[in-house]
C-alpha cells in the first residue's frame, strides 16, 4: 500500500511540474514571440525544438536502433534524435528513453551544430553505408583530455630500446627479458622513478615488441651473390615456362626426399572432433621403424609421378629412383630440379646420364680427374643444358624453392600429423593410397608468384 502512495505522489508531483513548465512556455512565447524554447527546471531557456531529418537520416538512424549489435550508447541517441525530430518534447523523449532531460538538450545541440555538415555529406555519399558509420561519428562521445600521461614519450621510446638489447649487456646472465627485469633495469637506469610490470608490459605490448618470442633464423650470405640470384631466377624462369614446356614434351619435375618418416603407433585411438572440442590425438606412442619416401612433383601438372618408398635414400636409392622416372618416358627430355645432397651430384648418377644421353667421352676418376674429380665438376656436367637429360640446382640453403616441399607440408597436414600405423608396411601402403588421392583429387600446378631478390634496392 505505501508504495502505491509513494507512486501517486510521484505522478502527481510530475503532472505539476509539468503544467508549470507548459504554463512558462507560453509566458515566454507571449512575451518574446520570435524565439521558441522549452524550460528547464532551473528556469532557463533550452532550445531544444523539433529537428529536421531527410528520410535517409531517418531511415539510417531508425536502422541503427533496431540493430541487434548495436552499442546501447548509439541505439540511446538515436532514439533521443528521432524522439525530437517526431516533434516531442525533451521532457517526453527524457522520460520515454529513461534519461535526464540534460542529456536531450547536450545530443540535440550537438546534431544541429553538425546538421549543415550532414548534409552536404548526404549529398555527396551515395553509399548508406559510409553515411550510416558518419551518422554514428556524431553520436560518439566528444574527444576528452583524460588523465595527464604518466611517461614522456622520449620515457617510453627509452624503455622500448631497453627491450631491444641482449640482457648480457646489463650484466644480467640471462638470454631474454621478462617484464618484470625489464622494469627493475628500468627503475636501475634512473629512465623512471616509478613503473611497474604490467605497465611494461603494456607499453611493450603497444609497441608490438616481444621478448619472450623468438624464431630460427639463417643469415645466407652467398660468396656470390650475382651468381646465387642467377640461380634463383632460374629455377623460378622454369616454373613459369613448366606448362609450355610440358605442351613440347619436356618434363620439368622437382624432386627430393623426405627422409624418417617414422611408422607410430598411438597407444589408443583419437578421441574425435565435437560440438566445442577439437580432435585429440593420444600422446603415447610405440615406434615401428621408418621410411625415406623420395618423390618428383610434376610442376605443370602438379602431380605426384613415380615415387620411390624404401628404408634408405643412399646414392643407389637415388639413382633408382631416377632410372624408374626416366623409364616413364625414355627418349624424352628430362629437367630435375634439385637441392645440392651429395647423391644428386654423385658419381654413379654422372655415369649413367652420359649413357642415357649417348655421350661417349673420359669421365675421369672419382676423386682425381676429370669430370668425376669432385661435387663441383660432377654437378657441372649434370647442369649442362645441351643434355636430353640435365639437373637444375637450387642454390645453397634454399631448398624452400624446390615446390616438392610444398608438397611435403600437404603430406604432413593431411596424412602424416594424425595417423597411426602398427608397421612399416601400414606406412609404405598409406603413402602410396594418399599419392593416388592426392594425383586423383588435389594435383594442379602450384601458383608460383616469386621471381626472385632483385639484384638492386
């Protein structure tokens, strides 16, 4: 019963102040009649009148309230701009939209202050989308000074050089920071009076700097750097004329070996993927020996043809596998594009391209003379381009240019990650299932963007 009164004496009280405030306004209508307005409580003139809105504006904000996603902040203006441009009162827009009347008269002086600017912009967006995101900028809270900055920027820019040095050079026997050290050597340097770990980490964090990260990196410095981009260009010129050539009858084929690839067997099967939870893959595991699978990727096809799965990848391997490729199409031309492995470059391998390519000349002897004499002179005459049969090398640690590695990751991420098998001989049939799959399903031709490092800046 006490809470009904409480509520009668409320609407009560409003219905008067109301009926004072109307009584105000035509006061103030009779006595100046050029100048409308609506009355605060504190006796003041507000204004805040009726706003005119194109039917796009009103279109545009009326979308913004019904949006679901909507930030209420936005959905609440909105509402207030509308409410007034349906010719309301401030007071009924307050009390609809549960807000001070304050609140109306500061986001209606704020739309009329940027109603011309609308406008013209209307006019020249014909995209409601850019127009509806400007609608929103007048509608976000204007820019504050907030709290003055604790750290100077040269303050900040010291600490992230900080970051940046080995710990070794502040005499602390460690090979990474931690916020925490970083903030110590701070205080230590004199470079703040006062900060902590979490700010450290915050400024780091704003930097983009990460100590606690780090990657294997190769530094290659070539002895020849002409030559080396010479060598890029070149395996990267094949893989664009790889479809012309394969249109002639010329093979181009990039082949290598990946070597342990180990037979696991998990000690119990996976747990499947569910609603929320990703596939889990037993940690134990019992081993089963390993395979050397070495495989050609035909670029212009993006095939898999003739592997060679065995224990082994020794010179014989090798040249096995070459004289069972080869055998696909014996009297064509043959352009293997290769790393720079000792069995790529070996003496058997010299032999038997002079036979197949009929030239009948002094080899030399392995190790001494001639063209057998060593790697250097061997992998010269497999390179050489007047061979119905020749190697194209990629240069020193750059095997990332061979796309058979490509090929190699799909291996891995499709069948290698998850699987399990209980003998090498699982494994061998696996492999060969999933090249058949993969020749049947996935084979195309790699897109091959990378042209090589210019030789200028």
């Amino acid at each position: 019963m006490f809470g009904a009164m409480y509520d009668l004496l409320v609407d009560w009280g409003q219905h008067v102040v109301d009926s004072m405030l109307e009584g105000a306004r035509e006061v103030l209508k009779a006595i100046n009649p050029g100048r409308g307005g609506e009355v605060t409580a504190q006796g003041g003139s507000t204004g805040a009148g009726a706003i005119e809105l194109t039917a796009r504006q009103r279109r545009l904000l009326e979308g913004l309230v019904r949006r679901a996603t909507g930030a209420q902040r936005l959905v609440r203006r909105a509402g207030i701009i509308l409410g007034l441009a349906a010719g309301r009162s401030a007071s009924e827009v307050a009390k609809r939209l549960g807000v001070e009347r304050q609140t109306v008269y500061k986001w209606w002086q704020r739309w009329q202050a940027r109603a011309s600017r609308l406008q013209e912009a209307e006019a020249q967006e014909g995209n409601d989308q850019r127009l509806s995101a400007l609608l929103e900028q007048v509608l976000l809270d204007a820019s504050r000074g907030g709290k003055p900055a604790t750290f100077s920027p040269e303050q900040i820019v010291k600490i992230v050089a900080l970051a940046c040095e080995h710990p070794k050079t502040c005499g602390r026997p460690i090979t990474r920071w931690t916020s925490k050290e970083l903030a110590a050597e701070a205080l230590k340097r004199g470079l703040v009076k006062q900060i902590s770990r979490a700010t450290v980490s915050r400024l780091l964090k704003q930097a983009r700097i990460k100590p606690h990260l780090s990657r294997y990196w190769l530094n290659a410095k070539p002895p020849d750097p002409a030559a080396f981009d010479a060598q890029v260009r070149a395996v990267c010129a094949l893989y664009r004329q790889a479809a012309e050539l394969h249109r002639q009858g010329i093979h181009v084929v990039c082949t290598d070996e990946k070597t342990g690839i180990q037979a696991l067997e998990h000690k119990f099967p996976a747990k499947p993927v569910r609603v929320g939870q990703v596939a889990r893959i037993e940690h134990e595991y019992q081993r089963h020996g390993t395979l050397c699978l070495i495989a050609n990727f035909e670029v212009a096809t993006g095939r898999i043809v003739a592997p060679s799965i065995g224990p082994t990848r020794t010179e014989v391997d090798f040249l096995a596998h070459l004289q069972q490729t080869v055998a696909g199409d014996p009297q064509g031309q043959w352009l293997f594009i290769a790393d720079n492995l000792n069995t790529h470059q070996s003496a058997s391998l010299v032999e038997w391209v002079a036979e197949q390519c009929g030239i009948e000349i002094d080899l030399g002897v392995k190790d001494k003379c001639g063209i057998l004499q060593s790697m250097k002179t061997r992998a010269a005459f497999l390179a050489d381009p007047s061979h119905r049969i020749r190697f194209v090398y990629t240069p020193k640690h750059s095997s990332w240019l061979n796309q058979v590695e490509i090929w190699f990751s799909i291996l891995v991420g499709r069948l290698l990650k998850r699987a399990s098998f209980k003998s090498t001989e699982q494994l061998h049939q696996a492999l060969v299932d999933f090249i058949n799959y993969f020749n049947a399903t996935m084979a195309k031709p790699f897109k091959w963007t990378y042209a090589g490092k210019p030789l200028t800046v």
